[in-house]
C-alpha cells in the first residue's frame, strides 16, 4: 500500500530531470547544462545525498533476485 510519503518527490528529483532535459535538448546548450549540474551538485550536498537510484530498477531487481530463489 502506497502512502503519502512513498508518493513525495525524489530528493533533487526537479534538479535531476531538468539536467537530464536540458542534455536531450538540441541543440545542445553547454553553459546551460553547467549551471544545472552545479545546482544538482548543491542540492546533493545539502541534502547530504550518498547515492541515486531508480525505484523501477530497485523494483525489477529485486523481482528478478526473487525468481532466481525459486
């Protein structure tokens, strides 16, 4: 069951995305990019921020390590 705290937004999710938008974007804005990784950066720090992941892919392996056991 999903409750209110497994919905709220990734820590420096809004920072993540705009980085990963602003490298798909063509053409390609360098200065731009630069500026939202050092946010992202920032946010990483203040936040004290050890390690990323995606919960799909947290999610497909352990499905996937749960199938092996059988």
């Amino acid at each position: 069951m999903e409750t209110s705290q497994n919905q709220q937004h990734a820590v420096c999710g809004k920072e993540a995305i705009d980085l990963l938008n602003c490298v798909a974007q063509s053409p390609f804005d360098q200065e731009k990019c630069l500026s939202l990784l050092q946010a992202l950066r920032q946010c990483a720090i203040d936040k004290k921020v050890k390690k990323f992941s995606l919960a799909e892919q947290t999610r497909e392996q352990a499905d996937s390590s749960g199938k092996k056991q059988l």
